[in-house]
C-alpha cells in the first residue's frame, strides 16, 4: 500500500514536471528536420525488424524446448543412430538458414544505416545565408552569428535562435575539451574537437523550441551542458537578430546604475562582456542580453531574479564545479546588480 502511494505521487510530479516543460521537447522520435527524419525512420525500421527477429527467436526457442522433451520420450528405446543422423541434417539447414537470414538482415541494416549517415551528414544543398559559429566550453556553450560586418555580429549564450525553413550552417570548436552537439529533434551528433573545427548543418520544418545537450562526456557538469534551439518565423528570427545587435540600454535608473558601477567594479568585468559597457572578459558567457534569454548556466535554471541571485551569491552550489567563482556581495550590492541584470533584454 505504502509502495503504491509513492508511485503515485511520484508519477503525479512526473505530470507536473512535463506540464512546465511541455514547450520545450527532446526527442529523437519526434523529428523536426529533414536530418532527424532520416535517422527517426531507421530507429523505427530497426525496431520493427528486431522486434520481428527477437518473436521469431522466442518462438522457434520455445517449441524447440517443448518438442526436445516429447520427442526424447517417444524415440527413447527406438532406433536412435538413424533418428540421430536424420535430425542432424535437418539441424545442419535450419541453422545455415539461420546463418544466411542472419547476414542478410545485418546486412541490409548496415548499408542503410551507412546510406543515413551519408545522408544526414552530407554537404549543405543550399548556398549558406546563415552561419553560427559554436564554442563548447566547460559548461556552457558560445553562440556567435557570423556576418561579414563586424556590427552586425550576434553573440550569445546557450540558446540559439533559428528561422523556420531554412538552410543553417553550425561551425563547431571547442575551447577545451571533447563536446558534442545534439539536438535530438533536428540532427544527429557531432563531435567538438578542440584545435579541429567541424562543420554541420541542418533546417528546421516546424517552429518550436527543442533543447540541445553535451553528448560526450566533458568533466565535472557534462549533465548540466544544455542549450535551446528557437525556430521561429523568419519574422520573429529578424526581429530577435536585430534586438541582439542593441547595446545594452544607457538609459538606466538609478539602482541599475549602481548595479553597473558594482559589476564593473567587481571581479564579473574579468570574464563577462555587455555591449556598450566597459565589460570585456571572454571567460564567461556574454551577458548583453541576459534578460531575453530562457535559463542561465546552460539550461541548469530557469532565467528569474531568484535563481539568478543564488547563482550570483553561490554558483559553486547550483552547478559545482564550474568556473565562476563565488563573488560576495552584501545583500543591498546584490539587489543593484540584479536590477541591472534584469535590464539586459
Ligand atoms: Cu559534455
């Protein structure tokens, strides 16, 4: 009785839990993209023909079992070596069909598992208007849209933002270690080598936010190695470009202004940049607009003044062992600094 109780209330914050996520999704079966069609329909071939094989298997299993005990009493007393020489030939069929059937069905796996990976991964079809150039760091990732004009330069953090429908070239590196790049809906892996630039690319067929992670194993906080894919329309996409471009605002009340003089004043200015600002540092993810983005710290919580407060205060607790220090602030420097933060849209 106890038992079922906690499953009910565990399955009840299950609900709950999917509830407040429902907008954003992951998952490979629910593709979003011609690349992760690709790869959706050779995970359901591959189920539908294993699970076919493993019936087959179980069955052929169990009558053999139930036959072998009739059988060894009807023969027992009879002509056994002609009984013996009969059933070894029959055998000796059986499992050369087993054999064949075998390699054919592996075969006919490998080739069209080798013929997706070309697919998926082949060169981009269409000439490239978007290319976003992805920096893997411990533990967040580097969001920067490549143009040709320095002011036009998109940076980021954590959370791209793409237009539905089209065609987008991702570059890939790492600042340290081996990540990899997934978003499950849209595409497969890939690898971020650092010294070894890669490039990808994908297109997204229906608008939505579909959440990327860390699929390699990179230290401490793999886990909590997350980010945000945004398809939008291509309206929404140029309206959210053009924000990015923005400074942050020079018009500031007089707590934001505090909260300015504080963070350029205290260690934040050595590894953060915000645009119109004398903060610079490259360590860290660029904060201009912190504001408009959904979480902070890759995905670990939810962009709001409580959890960014504890983030500030202690974020060796939220997400230990990451490389922002603990920076003390009393709790009038703390409220500045939020207020600020909380006008970088
Ligand atoms: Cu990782």
């Amino acid at each position: 009785m106890r038992a079922r109780q906690i499953n009910w209330g565990f399955l009840t914050w299950v609900a709950l839990v999917n509830t407040t996520v429902a907008a954003t999704t992951q998952s490979s079966v629910d593709p979003a993209g011609p690349q992760a069609q690709h790869i959706s329909q050779l995970w359901w071939v591959m189920l539908y023909l294993l699970t076919g094989v493993f019936i087959l298997v179980m069955s052929l299993l169990s009558i053999g079992a139930f036959r072998r005990r009739s059988k060894a009493a009807e023969t027992s007393g009879r002509n056994v070596i002609q009984t013996d020489s009969l059933r070894e030939t029959k055998m000796a069929r059986v499992v050369m069909g087993g054999v064949v059937v075998t390699t054919v069905i592996l075969f006919a796996l490998l080739v069209s598992s080798f013929i997706v990976g070309r697919t998926i991964y082949s060169t981009p079809k269409e000439p490239t208007v978007l290319t976003i150039d992805i920096t893997g760091h411990q533990w967040w990732w580097d969001v920067r849209y490549e143009n040709q004009v320095a002011s036009q330069i998109v940076t980021t953090a954590n959370e791209i933002h793409i237009p539905v429908g089209r065609q987008v070239v991702f570059k890939l590196n790492s600042a340290d270690v081996i990540h990899s790049f997934w978003v499950p809906n849209l595409h497969g892996k890939t690898d971020l080598i650092p010294g070894h630039p890669a490039e990808t690319w994908l297109k997204a067929d229906r608008t939505g936010v579909y959440r990327g992670q860390c699929a390699e194993f990179c230290g401490h906080q793999h886990a909590h190695m997350a980010f945000e894919v945004v398809v939008e329309s291509e309206e929404q996409f140029q309206a959210w470009y053009e924000s990015q471009l923005k400074s942050a605002p020079a018009q500031l009340t007089s707590s934001q202004s505090r909260g300015l003089q504080l963070f350029l004043s205290k260690p934040c200015v050595m590894c953060h940049t915000i645009q119109g600002t004398d903060a610079g540092g490259k360590v860290g993810p660029d904060l201009t607009h912190l504001a408009s983005r959904q979480t902070i710290a890759a995905g670990a919580l939810q962009n709001n003044r409580t959890n960014l407060s504890r983030w500030i205060l202690n974020s060796q607790d939220v997400k230990p062992g990451n490389h922002m220090p603990p920076i003390p602030l009393n709790s009038e420097e703390l409220n500045f600094v939020l207020d600020y933060l909380e006008s970088l849209k």
